[in-house]
C-alpha cells in the first residue's frame, strides 16, 4: 500500500478489524520508510446481479419490484406478511445462487422461481401471479393453469 506521506509502497499492518456485517475489513498500517501510521479499507467488489428480459434487454435485480409483485398477488388473500418476507428471502438467494457464475438470470428463471414460492403459499396468489406473467389471454389459459395446479 503507497504511504499517503511519502510515497514509498512499504509498509506493514499493524492491526486489521474486520466490521459488523462483515463486508469490509479496516487495517491500521505503519510506513516502513518514515513510521507514518494511516488506515485502509478493503472491500468486497460486487458486480450487480442482471436480469436478461425476453427482449434481450438487461436490468439490474431489483428484490423491491419482486416484492409489489408478491404483495399485489396476495391482496386481500389471508396470507400473513412473515411468510411473504421468508419468500422474498429465498427469492433473492436461489436468484443470487442461480446468477453466481455470471452474475446475470434470466426472467424466466426468476418468474418460475416467483412463481414455484408462491404455489406454495397460496394457489389464489399463484393463478393471479401467473395470468400476469404469462399474459393470459382467455380463460382456457385460466383453466389450464389451474388443472396443471390441481394436479
């Protein structure tokens, strides 16, 4: 690490902490040359996780638009806010899990993701999700979908 003082790139660490969450480690450091002390900070450099549309377009994943998507699927449904929560978690991390190699998804893996948690908390929250989606059209596609749910 270059001294801020003097320039020269010899140095040893004195002390290393690392913080609460665990992101980020702070190190106290000493000048070989002229006995400066000064302190560095070393984090974790995250690429964004991407979600590749149908279109070919890319947008970052965001959990929040995830989450209005849940919570209009589940209105007026007697499902309680925890569950919803403990659904948004595993969400995001089987999308993080899934996008880990190249930090990209795609949106079917997400939507099928959405929708395979949302089976199983409220099949009502699941149709109306899904006819979203997958942009039903008449209510055979209704049908479809809830014998394939049935069944």
């Amino acid at each position: 690490m270059k001294c801020p003082l003097c320039g020269l790139i010899q140095d040893k660490v004195l002390e290393s902490r690392q913080n609460s969450s665990g992101t980020s480690i702070r190190r106290r450091r000493e000048c070989s040359a002229c006995s400066y002390r000064f302190t560095s900070y070393e984090k974790i450099e995250e690429l964004p996780l991407m979600v590749i549309k149908h279109d070919g377009r890319r947008q970052p994943f965001d959990i929040k638009k995830i989450e209005r998507g849940l919570n209009r699927a589940v209105e007026k449904r007697p499902v309680p806010q925890m569950v919803i929560e403990k659904a948004l978690h595993n969400i995001e991390d089987e999308a993080e899990l899934g996008g880990k190699a190249n930090h990209e998804i795609s949106s079917d893996f997400l939507g099928n993701l959405i929708l395979s948690k949302l089976a199983e908390i409220d099949r009502v929250a699941y149709i109306r999700f899904a006819s979203v989606y997958r942009k039903f059209e008449s209510v055979d596609e209704f049908i479809e979908e809830i014998n394939k749910l049935k069944s």
